[in-house]
C-alpha cells in the first residue's frame, strides 16, 4: 500500500534541501568522529534523494 504523500512547491523543495544540508552540516562539525561525520553526510544525502526521488514522481 502506497503512503500518501504531499505535493510542494519547488521553493519548498528547495528550502527543505537547504534545511536538511544545513542541519547536517553542523551536526557533522561537531560529531565526535569522522565515521561519525560521514554517517550524517550520508544520511543527508539519502534524505535529499527520497525528496526529491518522491517529487520527481509527483512533482
């Protein structure tokens, strides 16, 4: 079964981008290690993808 998701706007998609990298940014800065850092990088970037994957599909 699908989940239902929201349709946004580009500017939205762009502002949710800028949030995401951000947020990973700084928490990456201040991670105990590199692994560590790598880890939220990765994650970051996983979340960008799905976002923009799913408004790709909807958008």
């Amino acid at each position: 079964m699908r989940q239902p998701t929201l349709a946004l706007s580009g500017q939205k998609i762009q502002t949710l981008i800028e949030q995401i990298t951000r947020d990973a940014l700084k928490r990456a800065a201040l991670a105990p290690t590199y692994m560590a850092a790598l880890d939220i990088t990765g994650a970051a970037l996983i979340a960008v993808a799905m976002l923009v994957k799913t408004e790709a599909r909807h958008g």
